[in-house]
C-alpha cells in the first residue's frame, strides 16, 4: 500500500452526499418535546423600539415562549473583535430585521401565526446606507488605519503620468445551501449541548454560555458538517445558537432554529461593498511609482470581524506587485445594515480588483498590453521582493507562472487575435486578461495561528480523529484523514474524523483563512507522532534480536501498507492492529493531544509591519470574454489557470477548490447583485433573483493546472493553503470586461464597477458609444439601491 | 368518489387525506416520512436540492421526469409514482451516478448533491449516450455553490449507459399501473379544517375526472385556484403571498394535453407541458424553440403548462410575445360556453385578464409562419439560464423587394402586461428595410414604453435595450439573409 499523501482519495462525506444519508442539521429526527424556534426583527432598518406587543401571539396553539432581551440571563452584547452587537436589540435598532422577539413553539404553523402578532413599534430614525453617507456623519468602526513605505506625495509630483478616480465594488451573498441552523440540547442543571451549523464551534460555545451566564465548561458545541459555509458561518451562526440555547434554557427542551433562506439573506452580514479612491504614478513604460489606495467598506450595523478584513485588503492592496513608494488607509463604515462578515478572501478580493482596475487603466492610457505592465511590476526573485509591510516575497515563482501561462494558454496569439475580433463590424465584442494573485496565508491576528487534535485508536487499529477544525465541504477531514494514515502507515479508511466538538477540542480558531489543513492537519500530526514514540520503542524492543545480533533500534522502525517492521528484518512483520493490541497490553498510551502554533509570524497593527504572514499562495488567471454590445450580455469563452498550491495533500479536492472558488469569484464580478428597496431591504433576498453562476455559466473551454514549486519546503507536507486564493483568480474575468470596453471607450479611460452584470456593461457601451455625450452628476456608490438605478454618470477623462 | 391522494414512493403505496395532503410534498417526504436525502434551500423552484423523479402514466407505461418538490403540492401527485435519492440506492447498491460523483469528487458541502443525482439519473431515462451539452442542459435547474460544476459533467460523463438500471427496472410498473388505472378515473374532494388566528377557515380540494365537473365546480368556487404544474402559484403560496381555500387539480383531467396540427392551425391543448412543447417545436416553430431551451429549469417545464404561463399574466411570461407577434388565440370555457379570444386582446392590466372567474382556458391556437414571414425572439435576463426575464420581445416581419410590407412588435417587462408597439409598428410599414429604418424604429420604442425600475434591472436599461432589440433585430435576419 502506497501513502495515501497526494493521492485522490474521495471526499471523506462523498457517500453521505451521493446518497441522502449525510446529516445536516434539519435533518436530525426531531426529539420529544423538541420545539422549533423564530424570531421576528425590525421592521425598520434604523429606529428606537417604542413598544412591543406580543399578548395576541402567545394566545396561539402551540406558543410555548416569546421572548426578549429582558429574558436573558447573562450578556446580550458580544462581537469577535468590538464587542458592540447586540443578539436581542434592546433599544436601538441599527439593521432591518434585527431580531427583537424570539418565539418557541410546538411546530412552524404555530410560529408563522404568532409572528404576525407581535406588534413592534418603532420610532425611525433617518437610516444610513451608504459609505457615502457614513463619512459625513462621521460614523465608523474602529480606527482608520495605515501601512505605508516611501514618499507616495514625491512620487506623485516627479511622475510623468497620474492616474486618480474612485472604484466601487458590491457586496456578495454567501448562497451557502443549507441556511443557518442550531438546535439546543438543554441537559441536566446547566448543561447545555448546542449542535450548530458553524465554522466556529469554541465561539458558539463561549457567546452561549454568556448568554446564560455559565461556565464555558457547562456547554458542548458541536458541528458535524455544514452545507456550505464559505466564511458565512464564521461569526454570523452565533445568532441562531443563542436562539436555540435561549428558547432550550427556558423551556428545559430541545429547541430548533432553521432560518428559511429567505430570512437567511435578509438579515446575516455579505461581502463588505467596497468604495476606493485611488492614485496611482506611473512611467511611460507603465512601471508605477507610487501609489495612495484610501479603502472605505461599508461594514453594516456592528463591527463583526470587518476590522479584520479591512486590515487583510491592506494587506493585499499591492496583491503581487512592487510598489516603492505605497500609502493605504482603511475605513470601516457604520451604516444600517446587517453587519457584514468573512466571505472567502476576507476582503483580499475588494482590494486586489482596485490594483488590478489600476493596471487596466494604466495599460489603455499608455495602449500596451496589460499583460506588459503586469510582468513589469511583479515581485522580484532577487530583488523588489519587499511588500509594504516589511515581510519579503521569498520561495514564490510568480514570474515563471506568468511565463508558462501565457504559452500554455497562447496568451500573445489570442491579445492579437481578439484586437482583430474588435476591428471588425459586429455586434460582438471581445476581452482578454491575465491577472495575478498573491495571498497571504495566516491568521493576521497572531493568537489564532494555532490548533489542537486529539487522536485515539482502538484495540482494533481503527483511530479516531478529532480536530479543531470543521468540515464545510472543503475536504479538512479527508486531508487530515490522509495525514494521520500515513503517520501510522495505515489505509485512510481505518481513520476517522469526528464531528467537531468543543468536548474534544478546546479554545479553537475558527475555521477560516485557508489555514483549516495547516493549523489542524500540523496538530493531529504532532499528536500522531507522540502516540507513535510509544510504538515504535515497543517494537524496537520487540524486533530486536539476540540471535541475529540486533539491538533495539527505534531509529530502524518502520510503519508502512498496515504493517510495522524493523528495516534490518523487513520480512518480518506485524499487523498495525497487533502492535496496537500488544501497545495496550503493555500500558501504552493509544491516545494523544497535539498541538501547532504557526512559526514566525507576527504583525504589528500599530506600525503598519512586521511578517504577518507564514507563506503566500500564488497563481494567474487568463480570461477571454465575449459581449454582446447591444445587450450588454456577457459570456466566457476561455479561462486558463495555473496556480502554485505547492505539493497537494489531495489532488482531487484541491483542484475542487480551485474550480469552485474561481466560480463563486465569477459570481460576484458578474451576476450576483444585491440590489435594495430604499428602505435597505434587500430585494434580491432568494435565488429567484439573486443569480449564483448556473451549470451553464461555465467556460466553453476551461484549463486549470498546478506548477512545482520546489522552493517551497514549509508547511504540512509541503503543502500550501487552497480555500480562497482561487477566488481572486476570477478577477481575470472582470479585467477582461474593461479590456473589451477600451475598444468602444474611443480614447476615454472605460469605467467598469463590480459586479459587470450586462446592465452595467450595456450602460457603459451605450455612455462610451452614443453621440450625446452624458453629462449627469455621478451618482456611483457601492451599494445599489432601487431610487439610485435610473441616474447616469458623467463620463470622466483621465487627468495627466 | 375519493377523499385521499393516491401515490406511491419509491415503490411504495400512500393514501393521503386530510391536512396531510395540502403541504409541499418536500414537506411531506421530510417531516412526515423522515425521508431528509431530498432538501430543501428555496422553496421556490429556483435552485432543484429538492429535485425527485416523478413518474407519470403515459401511454400505458410510467414514464419518469424530473421535477421539483418543494414547489410541487401533495395534493398534485395523484396516481404518481414518486422516486427520491433514497430510491435510487435500490438494493443497497449505489447507481452508478452515485458512485462516478464520489470518483470525482463532485460533492463538497454535498447539500446539492441528492438534487444533482436525481437530476443526473433522471437523464439516463430517455438517452443512453450524453454529451457534455446534454448534460448541462439536464441540470439546469440545479444549483451548486461550493464545485463550479466541473466535477458535477465529468461524472455523468463518465457513466457507462449499460451500468445505469432504469428506474422500471429498479420499481416494477405493472402493479402501480394497475392500480393507477383503476383509480385515474375517480374524482376526488377532500378538505380539512384550519384554524388560523383564531379563525376557522375549511381548506377544500377537488380533482375532478371531466371537464364538464371541472367547470360546475369552478362556477360553484369562483375563487378557487386551477393548478395543474403549479410552478408559480406553489411558489406564491409557499411565500405566503396568497392562501387560495379551495384548489381545483386538473392532473386527472383527460384529453387536455394535445399537440396537433389541424389544417390552417397547430392546435395546443391547456396542460400541455414545456418539455413536450420544446420537443414539438423544434421543426414547427424553431425560434420559439430556442426561447424555451432559456425557459426556466428542466423541472420546471417539465410540469408547468402552456396555460398556466397564459393565465399567470406575467408581463415577463416568456411565452407570450411570441404568442402576441402569432397572433394566438385562446379558447376559453365555462357553463355557459365556449368562446375565442385574440391573446392580444387577452391582457387588461398588471394580472388582470379577460378570463372571468368561472373560466378555464382549454385550448390555444395559431397558425404557423408563412414563407414571406420572419420572426425572431429576444430573452434578456440577468443570468442566461433559470432566470426571469428582464426583457422579452418579439418581432414578425413580412418584407417584400428591401420594403417593410408589416411588422408586429412585442416587449415584455416594459410595463405592466406584455405590449405590442402599435406606434413604433405603423412608422416601420412602408418603410426600406436598412439599419436607419430600425435605428429610429428604437428611438420611437422608447417612447412608447414606461419601464420601472426593480430587482431585475433599472428601468434605464430596459429602455435601452427596447431601442437596441430592434437594432439586433435587423442585424439578425440581415445575417441570415444578406441584405
């Protein structure tokens, strides 16, 4: 038997999938007595909670409780990093829909009755929606920040060519299919069980015991799997945990919250909208020289995690570039709605589109090809290889990527080829690009670079696997499976990962950064070697010889295909289940703890530096699009992709990431809008009108490939991170979009925001291609709401 | 007389009555029956997590398509057969779409994948060998969030035809037919009484076996609900946008799901479905063909109708401009008689017809193009596939010697009900057919229309692509025919 390690061995779930059979949370049987629990929110989207009424709802069949934040016994404030959001609005009402009122009840007729019974009033005040509309009101979360490096003001004034507008970007909606779910287990005295639909069991289990003011060590969070998660279900399952564990604490039942993905995308935080001013000095050659990028994100009602995604579109605002002379603020804006959260890239994506918008611009106004100027900036092998934050590009191959990339995918040819297309009289137009990316893997907050596992095996030789991290579909187990089967030399089917359970695994980091394999695949690892320390001193001894004149040699040990052997005797073996059965006999632990901090890494939020980062992830993208100019409809004809995700722990699954990350990715540059009523309720609030990429969006022709990287000799088995990298790949796409618009943008700089639906392409076709030149006041913002739409901007000209 | 829903699942026997029967049968798989393979995300038809395979009597055999629970009522699965993901492990042996989908790795969360299974599997019953465009098509209706897909077509691709059992073969028909047969027939009224806040509202069900009953009991229930695919008003109700008391199922009316043409005409009967329309068309009538491949899900049309798409009065209805620039013509039914109206007469307002409530529509007909006659279609919506249009038009040219001799204009989404451009229609008569003609033709489209602006797109847009689809339009048949 061969290392399971770089093999496509199957998703660890795929069986459950494929049949039904895997558990998600409404499908657990419900228990006696359980009861099913709903809430109902602000009716508006900014007020002060006058009165609330809900008498005529308790006279319902089946009501069992309602309740308010008067109910609960602890906290009702918490947040990951500013503890500034409540779970029950006490007075203030900061977002549409903000829960107010809990209803627990016999069944869902019961609850749907009640809601339309409580009756809130609200006194409103004026709302705020926009970034636009917070900074004159001065109101933010938390601090602006800065990271810079050089003169950026010098830089301006001795460039030959400036480049200055502002970039506006939307958010996204997770579309995780399975909607937010808990159900709450209430047990003996305080005891509380809560499984949860989490990529952040330890949080759950900590806002739970607040809320009920108990010991941490009073409540089990549990998540066997999600239906999807994608950094939605990081901080944002916490609200239905309480719900369930409040509704459970009063009732002393089983209670369950199962939000309808309606309610789902009405009231849980997205992707943050972006607004950038950016400036941007370059050469003739299209070298930049400097550049200011002043990021502002509209971070909703609380701060949630969004400093941290501020400061990670900081961190990213370069993306694989060398900039000398660099200055990049970051502002979170408190606005009216739901408070917006992770979303795959953690705000790597917002800022990277800016760098990559600047580079298109900076090619159509010095007519080159923006592949030219990209290979021109990138990061250097021997030199230009220090980011704006201090740490250095090292073991990254970047400019062989973009080498063998433009061959594979005949990225010349096809530069030449659809300048032809365009020349042409049709009513199609085409686009090509190449972006790049350059993700930072860690935790930027140093405290939560780090994991712990537990593992057991049996008398049988079977082994339990336990871990810190959940299982959101993206394959953690199966490669944490694969890493404990070869630290035993046993078949990954004898290995099993558990559910995640707060029991077993305690003060874990959320699963998110891409980190889930590094931090937990390392701690099961470290745990496997301490149990294996005991085995193979037991083998030593039981392989050494006096007959063949062998010592003990521990060094000589080998477990490999399901068997332990001593090298200087390789026919003679045994059974990894007799080695364990004889290791139990003789009084050896079969059980460990392991544990893994991510060496090295350490960044000072004050000074702007330091290396917060252990590795990057690297990739490029090409893509070619086709529109149709009279529609605006937008079709991808080719993606080529190449990416140095190191050596993969699992081919199959990591390609999987890949594919489905550059997808979504493509989801939010083209067709995923979330559009408002100008009362901030979202109207594109179900799949009906808010389009996820379909079967049918996919490429016509779709290459995604992995380069070697031998520099890379870090991180579990050499592996690199793959969760989100990919994600920022798809920008290829949008940046395609603006290259076709240069050919109808006449000599004018094209404008083109997020997403490229073929409304925003037809209206940027129609601005640049009608006579009558445009001439309203801008009325561009980075959220899209319904009075908003029928405005028309003023077309800008590049100042020099 | 019945007062149950008969229904088997996977291969086994239901009567249903009562409450039971007025719930998404998604509903009833999963709380009822504790079968939770089949789930449920939208609850409105847009994303096929829930998608089965629902076998219907045709011909004296089940035939089985696939179709979506969560918008499709106990109530209509009358004399069904019903196949979810726990069927298709028959046996305990996987099908073998279940085992290529775990071979490449075409689940991650794995919360879509019953869906595509079924979805996959329900492909193997009508064609053995698939291409990849057959199996994109096939799964339209589904969505996944975490593969982009790719994994999901390599492993149907994968499938060797001669492994896939088909679903007869797994469930044996000749007892459920049996059975069918000897219940098809029957009416059925059942009801059950709800309280709801305090208030008592009796929910009543009828299918009834002729078209004479159908009409009695719609004049005696004028408010009643018709619902034969039910693929808008299960989404209205599932919403809780409207909460008919009394449903009137046309399943077990027969004789309505004609296709024929009879001279001057091609003659569609009411319950006529997507998917056999799509299948007619596509000779008869290929550019509405095309419009169709667009219509929403394979789900969907393989259970909505012609009439429903007619009665809904959408102004985005994808059917209609094409019925509008045919100049279709509606029968429509009631006690006291039959009678035809011009479809462009059909629509009075925003879901406001010309149908009165004790009507049914039983038939729609239209005649086929002519030979100076060309006629182009135009769906623009935000994503290509599974979505509701923003925009919709038809336009029927006759053009003799380079002149415009007549022309019909219809847009859909530009107001409330689906127009003709009778303005825009009268300037373009008389007039060279060039690239100028149809550019002015736009700038009077414009005018004529009063768009707003809503979730799909800004009325802005809506009005730009009402002058551009006239532009398309020239270029379109130019390129078929050089000018």
């Amino acid at each position: 038997m061969m290392a399971a390690i770089g093999k496509k061995i199957p998703h660890d779930s795929a069986l459950g999938h494929v049949t039904g059979e895997a558990l998600y949370i409404d499908d657990i049987p419900f228990g006696k007595n359980e009861l099913v629990v709903d809430f109902v929110g602000s009716p508006c989207a900014h007020g002060k909670i006058k009165s609330i009424d809900f008498e005529k709802a308790k006279q319902i069949e089946g009501i069992v409780g309602i309740y308010t934040h008067q109910d609960i016994p602890g906290h009702n404030l918490f947040g990951p990093i500013i503890v500034d959001e409540y779970f029950l609005a006490e007075e203030l009402c900061e977002y549409l829909g903000q829960p107010i009122v809990i209803i627990a009840a016999k069944n869902w007729k019961a609850v749907k009755q009640a809601k339309q019974l409580v009756n809130i009033q609200i006194e409103a005040y004026e709302p705020v929606f926009s970034i636009e509309q917070a900074c004159k009101k001065n109101q933010y979360l938390g601090e602006t920040r800065q990271i810079k490096r050089g003169n950026v003001q010098n830089a301006f004034k001795k460039s030959e060519c400036v480049l200055e507008d502002t970039f506006y970007s939307n958010g996204q909606d997770h579309f995780y299919l399975e909607s937010q779910a808990a159900i709450a287990y209430p047990g003996e005295t305080n005891e509380l069980t809560i499984i949860s639909s989490t990529q952040n069991p330890t949080e759950t289990q900590q806002v739970v015991a607040e809320l009920l003011d108990i010991g941490q060590h009073e409540v089990v969070s549990i998540c066997k799997r999600m239906g999807g998660a994608f950094g939605g279900k990081e901080t944002q399952a916490a609200i239905p945990a309480m719900m369930a564990a409040l509704a459970a604490y009063h009732t002393k039942c089983p209670a369950r919250v199962v939000y309808t993905k309606d309610d789902d995308m009405k009231i849980t935080g997205k992707r943050h909208p972006y607004q950038t001013h950016y400036k941007a000095a370059f050469t003739r050659e299209g070298q930049i020289t400097g550049l200011r990028v002043d990021f502002y994100s509209n971070g909703g009602a609380f701060a949630d995690l969004s400093t941290a995604i501020m400061e990670r579109s900081m961190l990213h605002a370069e993306n694989a570039y060398y900039i000398p002379h660099i200055e990049i603020n970051g502002t979170v804006c408190k606005t009216n709605f739901p408070p917006n959260t992770a979303f795959r890239g953690f705000g790597g994506p917002q800022s990277m589109a800016v760098i990559e918008n600047i580079i298109e611009e900076i090619s159509i106004y010095l007519k080159k090809d923006a592949y030219d100027i990209r290979t021109l900036n990138c990061y250097g092998v021997k030199k230009n290889n220090v980011t704006p934050y201090g740490q250095i590009v090292k073991n990254t191959i970047l400019p062989e990527i973009f080498e063998e990339l433009s061959q594979t995918a005949d990225y010349k040819q096809r530069y030449a080829a659809v300048k032809h297309f365009n020349q042409q009289k049709s009513t199609k137009l085409k686009g090509i690009a190449m972006t790049p990316i350059k993700f930072g893997i860690s935790f930027t907050t140093k405290f939560l670079n780090q994991g712990n596992a537990l593992v057991n095996i049996y008398k049988d030789g079977t082994v339990q696997v336990s871990t810190g991290g959940t299982e959101m579909g993206q394959g953690l187990n199966t490669k944490i499976r694969q890493i404990v089967a070869d630290e035993f030399g046993i078949d990954h089917n004898h290995v099993k990962l558990m559910p995640t359970s707060t029991e077993k695994n305690n003060n874990t980091s959320p699963t998110a950064a891409s980190a889930g394999t590094d931090l937990n695949g390392l701690a099961a690892m470290d745990a496997c070697q301490k149990i294996r320390a005991g085995l193979i001193g037991l083998a030593s001894r039981h392989f050494a010889s006096v007959n063949e004149g062998l010592a003990p040699a521990p060094e000589c040990i080998r477990l490999e295909g399901g068997y332990v052997f001593d090298e200087r005797l390789p026919h003679k073996k045994l059974k990894f289940s007799e080695l364990i059965m004889a290791a139990y006999q003789e009084r050896i632990s079969l059980g460990a703890r392991g544990f893994y901090t991510t060496p090295g890494v350490d960044f000072n939020r004050e000074t702007g530096k330091g290396n917060p980062f252990f590795y990057y992830t690297t990739g490029c993208c090409v893509a070619e699009v086709l529109i149709e100019r009279l529609t605006g409809n937008l079709t991808i004809e080719r993606i080529d992709l190449l990416m140095d995700i190191g050596e993969s722990i699992n081919p199959g699954i990591d390609r999987g990431q890949i594919e489905g990350g550059l997808i979504q990715g493509i989801g939010w540059l083209t067709n995923e809008e979330l559009r408002y009523q100008d009362n901030g309720a979202l109207l594109s609030y179900s799949p009906t009108t808010y389009k996820i990429p379909n079967i049918q969006d996919l490429p016509k022709i779709f290459h995604v490939n992995t380069i070697k990287n031998p520099h890379h000799t870090i991180n579990v088995r050499r592996s690199k991170a793959v969760g989100e990298p990919p994600f920022m790949l798809s920008l290829s796409v949008w940046a395609a979009v603006k290259n076709a618009l240069s050919y109808v943008a006449d000599n004018q700089i094209p404008k083109l925001r997020i997403p490229a639906t073929s409304e925003e392409i037809l209206r940027r076709i129609t601005q640049y291609t009608s006579k009558a030149q445009t001439d309203l006041e801008s009325a561009e913002s980075e959220i899209s709401l319904l009075s908003s739409l029928t405005n028309t901007e003023k077309t800008r000209v590049l100042p020099v | 007389m019945r007062d149950y829903i008969l229904l088997y699942i996977n291969g086994k026997r239901y009567q249903v009555s009562g409450e039971q029967i007025f719930q998404p049968f998604s509903d009833f798989l999963r709380h009822e029956q504790g079968l939770t393979g089949t789930k449920v995300v939208c609850a409105e038809g847009d994303c096929g997590a829930c998608t089965a395979l629902l076998g219907t009597v045709k011909n004296h055999e089940l035939i089985y398509e696939i179709f979506n629970t969560c918008i499709y009522y106990v109530y209509q699965l009358d004399c069904q057969h019903v196949v979810t993901i726990e069927g298709l492990k028959a046996n305990g042996h996987l099908h073998a779409v279940q085992q290529s989908m775990i071979d490449h790795f075409s689940s991650q969360c794995g919360y879509c994948t019953p869906g595509f299974v079924v979805a996959a599997a329900g492909m193997f019953e009508k064609k053995n060998v698939l291409s990849e465009q057959d199996v994109r098509y096939g799964l339209t209706g589904n969505l996944c969030r975490c593969t982009g897909y790719q994994p999901i077509i390599q492993a149907v691709l994968a499938v060797a035809p001669d492994t896939v059992p088909s679903i007869a073969e797994c469930f044996p028909s000749s007892a459920m037919l049996q059975d069918f047969e000897q219940h098809t027939t029957d009416s059925i009224a059942a009801h059950y009484e709800e309280t709801i806040t305090g208030k008592s509202v009796i929910k009543k069900f009828f299918n009834p076996a002729t078209l004479q009953e159908i009409l009695d009991c719609k004049k005696q229930y004028p408010a009643a609900a018709f619902v034969a695919g039910g693929t808008d008003i299960s989404v209205q109700m599932n919403k809780g946008k409207v909460h008919p008391d009394t449903i009137i199922s046309l399943s077990n009316l027969p004789n309505l799901d004609f296709i024929k043409r009879q001279e001057e005409y091609v003659r569609i009967g009411p319950k006529v479905c997507w998917a056999e329309l799509e299948h007619f068309c596509k000779n008869t009538f290929p550019e509405w063909h095309k419009t169709l491949t667009v219509f929403g899900s394979p789900q969907i049309r393989n259970v909505g109708t012609i009439a429903g798409n007619i009665a809904n009065a959408s102004p985005v209805g994808d059917s209609l401009p094409f019925l509008f620039v045919m100049n279709a013509e509606v029968e429509l039914s009631s006690v006291h008689g039959k009678r035809w109206v011009d479809i462009n007469d059909f629509y009075h307002g925003y879901k406001n017809t010309e149908m009165t409530k004790e009507e049914l529509i039983t038939e729609i007909r239209l005649a086929p193009l002519n030979a100076v006659q060309k006629m182009k279609l135009y769906k623009v919506s935000k994503r290509k596939d599974l979505d509701i249009a923003i925009f919709t038009a038809g336009i029927l040219l006759e053009e003799m010697d380079g002149v415009i001799q007549n022309i019909r204009i219809a847009y859909g989404g530009v107001g409330p009900v689906v127009l003709r451009l009778l303005e825009t229609e009268a300037f373009l008569k008389k007039k060279q057919f060039c690239l100028e003609t149809f550019r002015e033709a736009g700038k009077l489209a414009r005018g004529e229309i009063t768009p707003i602006s809503d979730v799909r797109a800004s009325a802005e847009y809506r009005l730009q692509l009402s002058e551009n689809i006239l532009l398309q339009f020239y270029y379109d048949v130019c390129e078929e025919q050089p000018c």
